[in-house]
C-alpha cells in the first residue's frame, strides 16, 4: 500500500454543538443544530429544500461560520484553527467538499485533467508522474470514460461533472469528505459505482463522509448514521436502520412512507 504524500493531520470527530446560522436579518439556516461526524462512519444528511443541509455542510468544512454555538474538530474550535493560518490551510486541505454546484469547481481554463492532478501534487507533494498515475486510477475506479479528461469543463455535462469533481476530492486522500447531493445528476447504474466505491474509502480508509442528498434509498444504503433536517433544524439523529425503521419526527414519518409508497410503486 502507498503510503507517500498521506496528510498527516487526522480528523477524528467534528462536533457542532448548539449551532445557529443566520444569513441577514431574517434566514435562520441552521437553529440550534448539535450533532457529531466521525471518520469511519458514513453519516447522512436529509430534509426538504431550503432546509440547512449545504448550510451544514459547507460549515463542518470550515467555509461558512457559525453565527453561534461552535464546531470542534477533534475537541478544538474549528474558528480558532482557521484564525490560524498555517492550521487553517492544513484543515482545508484535510477535508473535501464535492459541491452541490459544481459549475465552479474546476477553472475553465484548464483541461480537467490538469484540475484533478494539481491539488495531489500542491496538497500531497505528488510529482507529476505519480500524479497522473493516480488521476487515471481514481478516474478508472469512478467509471469514468478515460477521454474525459482531456476536455474542458465547459465540455462536460453536469452528471460527467459531478463525478470529475468526487476523483478531484478523493484525490487528494481526506481524512473527511461532504458530498452535497454528489450524486444527483447521475444514472443509477453511476450511482452504485460512486457509491460502492465511497463506501470502500469509508471502511477501507477510515473516511469521515457527510452525505447530503435527497434521495432516501441512496443515503440508507450507503450511511450509518443519519441527521434530518427541517426549516434550520436537526429533527431526528440516529443508526439510519433505526431512524427509518423508528421514525420520531412527524417529517421524518412523512419522508419514510414516501418513499416506502414509490418503493412499491417501482416493484
Ligand atoms: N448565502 C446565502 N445568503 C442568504 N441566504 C442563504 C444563503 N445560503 C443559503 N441561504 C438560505 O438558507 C437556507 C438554507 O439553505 P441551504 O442551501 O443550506 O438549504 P438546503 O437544505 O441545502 O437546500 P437544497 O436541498 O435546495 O439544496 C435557505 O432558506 C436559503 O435560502
Ligand atoms: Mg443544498
């Protein structure tokens, strides 16, 4: 197993304790949030839209702060780590986010090839053929047609995107990753590779994944645990099998027997 250019700071849990968000002086986000994401373990983030999930999301990665209530990464304040810079450049490069919007991921004045490889030679100190090496294997392992990478992306669909933009994250070997509806735009056949394959990092690298989505079969088949959002709030937390089979919320009741109506439906 390769072990160079593995980054050394460890992301072991990241801990939002009574977190509020407010955008203006009139959105609340995020009211009073408090949950932990732990590395090895595959945590799920569900909930209408408008409801705080890329909020959250965005946040456990240090790029948007809370207006109150604080997150710790591994018992330290995530503010006070980035207020540091050598520390705050170290975090961001040790967590990933493979952005709901992916439009602005990658410069459009590169080949996506040259976008994939940079980050592992800038974050791991990879030289370019090691580099290269690890952009065709990560590219092969996401089912990714090898021609790809040669284009631009303003020559990329959006689904083609998204998956371009998980090698760019996994590339560069996180301790955690938040994929914001990652999948989405991707057929469903696309979305078992992706999957199975972030579910191999999870138990094979000891990833920290917060996987935001709204889709339900999806998040249960790959999360252990599960948060569901509504208007700002976290409404039900537990093992996803629990959750599911025990809604507490209302929403959460409403969101499992939908889906239970579509699975049947489909069957
Ligand atoms: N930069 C911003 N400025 C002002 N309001 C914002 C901003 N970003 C998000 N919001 C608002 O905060 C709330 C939560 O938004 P967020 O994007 O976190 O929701 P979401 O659950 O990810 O929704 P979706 O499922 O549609 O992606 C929404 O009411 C949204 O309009
Ligand atoms: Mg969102």
């Amino acid at each position: 197993m390769k072990t160079s250019g593995v980054l050394k700071q460890t992301v072991t849990t990241v801990e939002l304790v009574d977190v509020e968000k407010r955008y203006g002086k009139s959105v609340m986000a995020l009211r009073g949030v408090s949950a932990v994401v732990r590395s090895g373990v595959a945590t799920g983030i569900v909930g209408e839209s408008g409801s705080g999930k890329s909020t959250l999301g965005r946040m456990i990665v240090g790029l948007s702060t809370p207006t109150s209530g604080s997150v710790l990464v591994d018992g330290n304040d995530l503010g006070e780590l980035l207020s540091w810079r050598t520390r705050r450049a170290e975090y961001l490069r040790t967590v990933q986010l493979v952005a709901q919007d992916t439009t602005n991921t990658f410069d459009p004045r590169h080949k996506v090839r040259d976008s994939i490889r940079r980050p592992a030679q800038i974050l791991r100190g990879l030289d370019r053929p090691a580099a290269d090496a690890e952009v065709e294997e990560i590219t092969a392992e996401l089912g990714i047609d090898p021609e790809l990478v040669d284009r631009y992306p303003g020559q990329l669909s959006g689904g083609q995107r998204q998956r371009l933009s998980i090698a760019r994250a996994l590339i560069v070997k996180p301790k955690l990753l938040v994929c914001d509806e990652a999948v989405s735009a991707l057929d469903i056949s696309a979305q078992a590779v992706v999957l199975n394959l972030l579910k191999r990092y999870v138990t094979v690298h000891s990833l920290g994944m917060v996987f935001i989505s709204h889709g339900l079969p999806a998040t249960a088949f790959i999360t252990e645990e599960l948060l569901v959002m509504k208007s700002g709030r976290l409404v039900d937390a537990g093992r996803t099998a629990e959750v599911l089979r025990h809604p507490q919320h209302p929403y959460t009741q409403q969101l499992v027997d939908s889906y239970r109506r579509i699975d049947s439906l489909a069957g």
